[in-house]
C-alpha cells in the first residue's frame, strides 16, 4: 500500500535508510485529515526534510555533536490518507517496529497524529508518559467541531487514556481563544501552563531558568519518567513560522524555543514529533526550517547523551 505522498526523495540531513541497529531515526506521517482551517500539512514532512539539507555536516553549534551516522530515515510511512480511523488503525503495525529499533523523531502532519504515538510509547515503555508540549492551542477540546477526535483533541484524549502522566504535562506557548474549561485543562488535572503571555521577554537560559526549573522539579518529584516532546510549529509567532494551519500571533520565538530544547536536552526523552508545518503557507521556507532546526537539535542533544535511555 502506497499514498501519493510516499515518494523517492533526500533523506533527513541526507540520512540513508536506517538498518536495524541504526540509535536515531526519522519517519514521515503526511496526514492532515484533521486540520481545521488550512490545511497542507501532509506536504511537511518533505520540506522538513528539503530544508533540514542546509545543516550541511549536521553538527550542532551548542552540542558540538552530529547525528549523522546514527541516524537514519525511514522515509513516510505509506498510510491511508483520507480517514483518520483507517490512518489510526493502519498505524501501530509501521510505528511499533520503529520505536523499538530507534529513537524515533516523528515528522507530522497534523497534531492528530500525536494520539497514536502516544499509546504506541505507552504500550512499549508499559507505563504514561512525561510530555513536553509546544502549542499556541491547548488541544484539550472534548470534541472538535462536531467530531470526537481531531487535531485539538488529543490532550484530553490522552489524559482519559491514562497515557500520560497528569502531574507531568508540560504546556509551554498556549494562547488561542478557548474557554478556561479547555485552556486550564491541564492546570486542573495537576499538569503545568506556560502561556506565550507569561514567557513574554524571556529568551536566554537564565530568563528561562524559573521556567526550566519548574520543569525538572516536577519531573524529579515524579521519578522522572519518561518524557515525550510534541513540537507543534504554531508555538511560533506567525513572524517565525507563517506557514501553518491556524496560526496565532503573539507567540515563541525560534530562539526562545531553541533554549529550551537545548537546556532540557539531559531529560529522558523517549521520542518526539514536530506537527503542524504547512508548507503551502509559508513563506521562504521560514516555518519548515525551524521545524528541521528544532528536530535536529533535539537529535542532537540526544546523540550527545548516548548510550540512550532505556538502553535501547
Ligand atoms: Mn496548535
């Protein structure tokens, strides 16, 4: 089974396939069913890859590490693309293989695909996950527009799967319009909100430090678990990254998202996805470079830490 969007092309940072014992590996989910307004983010994972060819060697200017020769990719993996359920469905059989060979960097599509990769994590590690959580949205509606299940649903979902740890989500850049139900949802089940207001001329490690420290603090008083990072490209201002399905202005900026990951790169992260690029929106390639920026540093200050968590 193939999709239009499982084509012959240039790996991430030129990464070949990877084989069986190849740390770190990227894949493509070109899904974007459930975007609610505009939509192009099957396109993404393609011109994450496109734009993530200008970091050259790869090595990281902070990390001073590359990931190339222990990372592969495994191009996108071929889905059904016009129903969420059958894109669910078809998904464990091609995700399950992959977190258990590598650590696994997931180019999105849009945030529904999250859900699944959480319970594929949780089945795997037999225990909820950590998540660190980039968004303008708060992504804790109950439904979406008249659908149960979507790309602003998969917090609460989630959270009623019991495949996250409540006390240990972490949502950093949120300020979309919502009623405080949704946006303090996660607040009320005991997790953590920085909103883009709060992180408002707060850019370098030090300005950060409040915020970085909230964040391991929690993590510690829960025995530090396993954490999951879910990057969606809107926690960026619309300046930093226009080219995106529902863009909210006032957000992150590239470098204040860039500190964050790079001061948390020593917490045990099990996997991550960057959702949410837009291609047919952007401009210059603003939004798919950070995206390829950001999911190379994280490889980065994973590669930097081997051998990895779990051991595997
Ligand atoms: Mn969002």
């Amino acid at each position: 089974m193939t999709t239009f969007a499982y084509l012959s092309q240039t790996g991430f940072l030129a990464a070949p396939a990877p084989a069986a014992d190849t740390p770190f590996a990227v894949a493509g989910i070109a899904w974007d069913g459930s975007t609610t307004n505009r939509p192009g983010a099957r396109m993404a994972p393609r011109a994450i890859r496109q734009a993530s060819q200008m970091l050259c060697d790869g090595t990281h200017p902070h990390f001073d590490v590359s990931p190339l020769g222990q990372l592969g990719d495994a191009g996108d993996l071929p889905l059904p693309n016009t129903s969420l359920e059958r894109l669910r469905a078809a998904l464990p059989a091609q995700v399950d293989p992959l977190i258990r060979a590598h650590h696994m960097a997931w180019l999105g599509g849009d945030h529904s695909i999250t859900l699944p990769l959480l319970q594929a994590y949780r089945t795997w590690l037999g225990r909820p996950l950590a998540v660190i959580h980039f968004d303008a949205h708060c992504d804790t509606w109950d439904s979406h527009f008249g659908e149960a299940s979507g790309h602003g649903t998969w917090v609460y979902e989630a959270m009623q799967q019991g495949l996250v740890l409540d006390a240990c989500f972490t949502q950093i850049g949120i300020r979309s319009a919502g009623e405080r139900a949704a946006r303090e949802y996660v607040a009320d089940r005991g997790g953590q909100i920085f909103t883009a207001r709060s992180l408002r001329g707060l850019e370098s490690p030090s300005q950060l430090a409040p915020v970085l420290q909230a964040v391991r603090q929690r993590l510690a008083e829960h025995g530090n678990p396993p954490v999951y990072l879910s990057l969606d490209i809107d926690c960026l201002d619309p300046a930093f990254a226009p080219g995106t399905g529902t863009p909210e202005p006032g957000g992150l900026s590239t470098s204040q998202v860039l500190t964050i990951l790079e001061e948390l790169a020593d917490l045990p992260f099990v996997g991550m996805d960057c959702v949410e690029v837009s291609p047919p929106y952007d401009h210059a390639e603003l939004s798919s470079q950070a995206a390829a920026h950001f999911v190379w540093t994280y490889l980065c200050g994973q590669v930097a830490k081997r051998p990895r968590v779990g051991g595997v």
